[in-house]
C-alpha cells in the first residue's frame, strides 16, 4: 500500500501528483504543495492511503455522508 497525492478539482476531476510509501513524506510533500505560490486556486491537495491508484481515485470519488448533529439537539 501507497500513500498518494492527488489534486482535487471541482466536478470531481482528479490528478495524481505523486506517491509515497511513508506517511512523513507524502505529508510533507502536501504541505509544500498547498504552500505553492504556482497552485491552481480550484484545486485541493489530498494524502491518500490505498492498495492502488484505482482505489485511491475510488476513494477520492466517494460521497461521504453528513454530520448528524448532537443527538437531542432537535
């Protein structure tokens, strides 16, 4: 398993920028990347732990559900 790096465009559109096969690097390599002057302003920097590049982009894809709120809080 790798850790990748994608860019995150609206409408869903990715682009893998690197992997990584420790968590320290790809993290730094991220924070160096979200810190570039020369980042498209639409796009966001995602770590992303997986078996593939496919199942990184499956996970990426996926719409993830809402926070519930406080329970009693109705």
């Amino acid at each position: 398993m790798a850790y990748y790096i994608y860019r995150v465009f609206p409408f869903g559109r990715l682009e893998k920028v690197t992997q990584f096969d420790a968590f320290p690097d790809a993290s730094a390599e991220a924070k160096r990347l979200r810190a570039a002057a020369d980042r498209p302003a639409d796009c966001k920097h995602k770590v992303i732990f997986a078996e593939s590049e496919w199942q990184a982009e499956d996970l990426l894809s996926q719409v993830r559900a809402g926070d519930t709120g406080v329970v009693g809080d109705e």
